[in-house]
C-alpha cells in the first residue's frame, strides 16, 4: 500500500512501512550514513542518519534507516536539532579516528575543523558493524563479531584467534568504509587467507561514499557472490 509523506517540502510516494530513508533517496535527498547499507538489514547504530518527523502535531528525532514510514507524516532533514546531533557523532568520530578519509570527509562537509571531545587512543575502526553484518547476513558465516563495550569496543574474531570458519573471501575488506581490515596470506596454510585489521586507511572514496551509484559497489557484489557460490559448490555434502 502506497502512503504520502512529505519530506524536506517535497511530496513522496512510498510504500507503508519503507524506512524514511528510502523515501529521501526517492526524493533526490542526501542522509548520512555510516552502519547503513541496502544490502543488510538496518542497524540504526551510528546514529547519524537521524532526522526530525513530525507526526499528530508533535516532533521526534529518529533514525531514518529504521523507522517506518506512515501516511501524512512530514520528515525534516536538516533542522538545527538534526545538524547539532550529526556534528556531535562526528566530532566523537573525529576524536577516535582523526586519519580516516570518510571522517575526515563527513567533518569538512559539516564545517568542523577540529574535535572538542579529548583523544583517548586513534583507531582506524569506526566500529560501524559492516564487515559483522555481512560476514553473518550475506556470507553466512559469522567469522567475526563485535567484542567488549564503551570505548574498548573491537571488532575480533571469537577468543582473538584465527577463525576456522572464514572462508577468505574478503567481502568484510571491500564493505569496510576506512580500510583498516585486509587479506592476507596465511603462513601456516598458504593456500587460505586470514584477516587482518590494522592501520592500512584507503584514500578518500572517488565517489564520495555514494555507494548505491557506484559501478565499483556493483563489481564487488558480483565477486562476492561468486567466490561464495564456488566455496559453497567445494564443500557440498556427496549424495549417496
């Protein structure tokens, strides 16, 4: 069923139910995002995409990649109130990160110069949840996952071991916006590969961070299915 909704002034026509941020993209309109991709189920963690609704005459910050649409609701995107979070989490990211491209990006596009917030210890990581999401939803291994809490918070594979689950087929490496997780050769089996998260930072995405309309997004999906379809064909199950 087909709801209206205005957004940023413009009408929309969606499907009930459809995240907000659907909607926006529909209606030509740019949301921040982190944690989010079209791929994967919505996590809302970064935050980020918040914008500012306004439903039965009262107004409420959600995150647009989760929350639902419902006819005759009107989405805000650029209120003060949605700006002050956005530059919040980014100063926070920028205190964390402040030599990650997409950070660096995201900070110069909202105008902030510098991070308020003290710099505990840098890190490359800015603990999106991307590569877990979809090593478990798309993959459908699970080979890593999200470790500890607050600021000790990691991505890590079970007991900081090398997993005997990964397959080696890099899709955390390609969906990691900064770089910080590659594949390398594993010395005790060459023929496998291992994960390794480190300082290894890509330049700043040619396209800027638009995965959706990126012929390289498009290019790595093919090769993930790929390899995955060739593990899976290797380690059938014979039938007797």
């Amino acid at each position: 069923m087909k709801v209206a909704i205005i957004i940023d002034g413009r009408r929309v026509q969606i499907d009930r139910g459809a995240p907000i941020i659907d909607a926006a993209r529909k209606a030509g309109i740019f949301i921040p995002t982190l944690c989010y991709h079209e791929a994967l189920k919505a996590y809302g963690s970064c935050r980020l995409c918040m914008v500012e609704v306004i439903q039965n005459k009262q107004s409420r910050l959600v995150t647009s990649c989760n929350f639902p649409v419902e006819g005759g609701m009107e989405v805000f995107t650029d209120t003060p109130r949605v700006r002050k979070i956005r530059r919040v989490i980014v100063e926070l990211l920028l205190a964390r990160c402040p030599d990650v491209p997409l950070i660096q990006t995201l900070a110069r596009q909202m105008g902030i110069d510098f991070s308020r917030f003290k710099k505990k210890e840098e890190k490359q990581c800015i603990l999106c949840g991307l590569c877990v999401r979809f090593c478990e939803e798309v993959v459908g291994v699970g080979a890593i996952g999200l470790a500890n809490r607050g600021t000790e918070r990691e991505v890590a594979t079970p007991f900081r071991v090398a997993s005997d689950v990964c397959i080696g087929c890099g899709s955390c490496t390609y969906i990691c916006p900064t770089g910080c997780i590659e594949m390398v050769p594993d010395e005790e089996r060459p023929k496998l590969r291992r994960m390794n998260l480190g300082k290894l930072s890509l330049s700043p995405c040619p396209n800027n961070y638009q995965c959706e309309a990126c012929s390289i997004e498009q290019e790595f999906f093919e090769d993930i299915k790929r390899v995955i379809a060739d593990f899976r064909n290797r380690h059938k199950t014979p039938s007797f």
